[in-house]
C-alpha cells in the first residue's frame, strides 16, 4: 500500500528521472568528445526508462524542472563536468529512500538501483578534467594571494592612509608576487614526476594569484573611505574562499567546513597581525600621508 506521502516523495523522484534525462542529453550534445557524448546518451536513455517504470507506480506524468536542467548545465559548462555532475549527485539522497520502501513489491526497481550504481561507474571514468588535474596549483597561488595580498593590503591601509596610493602599492606588490609564485610552480612542476605541464600549471598559479589581486584591489580604486576599502576587502576574502571551497568540496568530495574554516583563519589571521603591524609602523615611524 503506497500512503499519500511515500506517493509524493516517488513523483518527486519521477520528476528528478525526467529531469536528469534532460540534462545529459543536453550535456552530451555540448560535448565535442564523442566517447563521452555517448555514455551521457545512454545514461539520458536509461534515466528515460526509470521514468516511465515510475509512472507504471504513480499513473502520472512529471514534467522536467526547467530551473533545474538550467541550473545544472550552465554549471557543467562554465565549472566543469565535473561540478556538475557531482552537485546532481547531492540531490539524490531522497530516491534511495524512496527505493528501499518500492523494491519489495515492485521488483522493476532494483533494475533501477543496479542502473544508478552503474552510472556512477560510468560517470567516474568521464571525470579527468583538466582543470582538476591543475586544482592545486590554483590552490597555491589563490591561498597565496589571498594570505599575502590581504596582509600587505591591511598594513599598508593603516599604514599609508591613502586608498590611491594603497592600490598603485598594491598592485605592484600583486603584480610581482604573481609573477614570482608562476615561476616558482614552473620550476616545482618540472621537478616533479608527475602528468602536469610544467607551463600550463604555472599559468593556473599566476592567473589565480592575478585575478585574486584585482578583485581585493578594486575597492580601493572605488571608494575614498580607507576603512570602507579594508570592509570590503576582508568580506571580499571570505566570499572568495567559500566559493572556491565548496567547488573544491563538491568536485573532489571534501569537508567544505573543514577546508573553509582553516582557509579563512589563516587569511584573516595574517590581516590581524598586518593590522597591527601596519599601526605599530605609522606610529612609530610617524607616517601621515
């Protein structure tokens, strides 16, 4: 006997088949890998079939989440497959439920549980992005950027007093800590044994640590107000590593707030001791700007 609620929880089920079904066959046409176009055709067919057994059980027809199927494939394209798919992944919690309380009195569900096991199988061998073998240089030169340049930023406000010149000084500090860390990850890479290009990992540490330094410079070529510019720069920080951490925790499976509270105590760590630092200095070396 299938009670009003359970009834609910399998349409909403129903509606994720549907709605997955969708999204892996719009996935699988964006991609230009035909190999890995295929297992996402397939997948998009038998998630068709699980759709339509459900249906046997509800008598009723779901119509996709169009929020959802957007949602997902924007993320697929611009984060990767790989957040993508493993962001579907967290949503799925509620079918196992659901499957448990159907596979004794419809047998047609375990069908459905072996097929979702073997996705998963499938779905492991079309992870090797890229951009995830090059995760940890982007790691090195974000932290990098986000530990330095926040400490610099906030010794020099205290220090300098003046958001213009604070920003040319920061830049420059930016610029040359940019270019310093890409060679440094150059000439680490190359002495590693490892399938990472020497250059191409360089360029993931250099572009991180750049773009982290304009984004934490930018308030102060905005706003006049010195104390406004370090509001806005520690907010900035944190915004910054919670979104890189939950891509990292979603993407590779890891604690998101583990890795957040760590990354951020550090960063903001060193801003209160440069925060001192920078204090200590005007005071004692008499410095109005």
């Amino acid at each position: 006997m299938i009670t009003d609620a359970l009834k609910e929880k399998i349409l909403q089920v129903q509606k994720n088949e549907i709605t997955e079904k969708v999204i892996y066959s719009q996935l699988a046409a964006s991609l230009k890998d035909r190999q890995k176009a295929k297992i996402l055709e397939n997948i998009s067919e038998e998630e068709a079939k699980h759709y339509e057994i459900f249906k046997t059980i509800t008598h009723k027809d779901t119509l996709p989440d169009k929020f959802k199927v957007t949602f997902y494939f924007l993320a697929s394209r611009i984060f990767g497959l790989t957040f993508g798919l493993k962001s579907m992944e967290r949503g799925e919690s509620n079918a196992q439920e659901v499957y448990a309380q159907l596979k004794s009195d419809y047998p047609e569900v375990e069908s459905i549980i072996k097929d979702e096991a073997k996705h998963e199988n499938a779905l492991i061998d079309l992870i090797d992005e890229e951009r995830l073998k090059y995760v940890s240089s982007v790691v090195l030169g974000l932290n990098d950027a986000l530990v330095e340049l926040t400490g610099a930023l906030v010794g020099f406000s205290l220090a300098l007093q003046n958001t213009r010149l604070v920003a040319i000084v920061g830049l420059i500090t930016g610029i040359a800590a940019s270019l310093s860390m890409a060679a440094s990850e150059y000439l680490s890479t190359k002495q590693e044994k490892t399938e990472k290009s020497p250059l191409k990992a360089s360029i993931y540490t250099g572009f991180a640590y750049i773009a982290t330094v304009s984004l934490l410079i930018a308030p102060y070529l905005i706003f006049k107000n010195i104390y406004l510019c370090l509001a806005f720069v520690l907010a900035c920080v944190v915004i910054i590593i919670a979104a890189f951490t939950y891509y990292i925790s979603v993407a590779k499976e890891l604690d998101f707030k583990k890795r957040f509270l760590e990354m951020a105590g550090i960063s903001l760590g060193v801003a209160i001791i440069n925060f001192g630092i920078g204090l200590i200095i005007r005071k004692v070396f008499g410095i109005e700007v």
